[in-house]
C-alpha cells in the first residue's frame, strides 16, 4: 500500500535534504501533518524567505540579506587580516570565538578534480582582486578544512597570493584531520586560530 500523492511527495521532498533517509523523511512528513497551520505555513514562509531573501555578498561571498553583509560593513574590524573558508557557515562558526576580528572570504569548495571542480569554480578571482585593490590586507589565513582537499586549495592560494608579498598561513592543525570546521568547539577553533603557521 502506498501513501497519499501529498505525503509522498513531502517524504520525497524530505529526502532531498542532506543526511535524511526513507525512514527519517517519513517521520519528519508525518510530523509536519501532525503540526498545526500556522506553524506550517510559519514553516513555509521561512523556506521561502530564505532561498529569495538571501544572496552572497559582492565583497566576501559570505550569505546576507543585506549587501555589502555585515561584516565587511562592519570598518571597527581589522582590515589588514582576511581569513578564508569553505563555505559560509565556517564563518559563523570562527566568528563565534569572538577572538578572530579581521575580515572573510567564502570560496564556495574547494579544488577538487575527481569533483570537476576547478579554480574558475571557486570565489578565487575575486579575491585576488580584493587583494589587488586593498593594499592595507597584510595577511591572508587559509582555514578551509583539513582534508586533502582542503589542503590542496590552501597550498593553491598561497601560489597565487605569495608573489604580492602578503603572508599567507595556515590554521594550526588543532583541528582533526578529516574534521569539517562547522562541528568543532569554539576551544578547538580558538587554537587553531592562535597557532596558525604560515604558508
């Protein structure tokens, strides 16, 4: 016996979400019918707020409403230090230190040829035109994962940006190797930060 078309197709559309099986889709479908109609439409609202409110900001490619974002808004911050990263949830997770106050940069990924997944698909030109135009920037700090990738792209960015003699390092390897920044405790971020080594 199969379900109703809607609850069918809430479950197919559970299941495109990262990490959600059949079973878990399922559960969470007959969850949502369980819920009362504001909270649905409440629920809805948001879905769809979020994917036509937000959009990557022009300077860094972190997430905003608002463009340039808050951050690269924000001139009390240190704007000779930019950090790069994944993706913009690493943002969020670093900055939550509240001991990093420099600048980001969001590449998107990173270099990945079993991928297909090249420079030209990464947010790398512009910063490297970011740098071209802001004299002041000093030091770029690579933090994207440590996985091969990762370190790929990171030995990838220093290539590119150690001929206009700006330092470029590399976060500590306080985090575990294979380890995605967004699952590590602030304590494990903040050492990583402090004993980042240079390129």
């Amino acid at each position: 016996m199969q379900y109703p078309q809607p609850i069918e197709k809430l479950i197919d559309s559970y299941m495109k979400l990262p990490g959600i099986g059949s079973k878990t889709a399922t559960r969470l479908a007959f969850y949502t019918i369980d819920m009362n109609k504001d909270d649905v439409a409440s629920f809805a609202a948001a879905l769809t707020a979020a994917k036509t409110q937000l959009h990557y900001c022009s300077i860094c490619g972190n997430i905003t409403d608002d463009d340039p974002c808050e951050i690269c808004q924000d001139k009390s911050r240190d704007q000779s230090t930019i950090l790069v990263v994944e993706q913009p949830k690493d943002v969020m997770s670093i900055d939550r230190t509240n001991d990093y106050h420099g600048l980001y940069h969001v590449l998107h990924g990173v270099l990945s040829p079993i991928e297909g997944k090249g420079p030209e698909d990464l947010n790398i030109e512009s910063l490297i035109k970011r740098l071209q135009d802001h004299p002041e920037v000093k030091e770029v700090i690579v933090a994207t994962n440590a996985t091969p990738e990762g370190e790929s792209t990171a030995q990838y960015l220093a290539r590119l940006i150690k001929p206009a003699k700006i330092k470029v390092t590399r976060l500590a390897h306080g985090l575990a190797v294979g380890s995605d920044i967004e699952y590590a405790d602030q304590m494990t971020l903040l050492k990583a930060v402090e004993g980042r080594t240079e390129l």
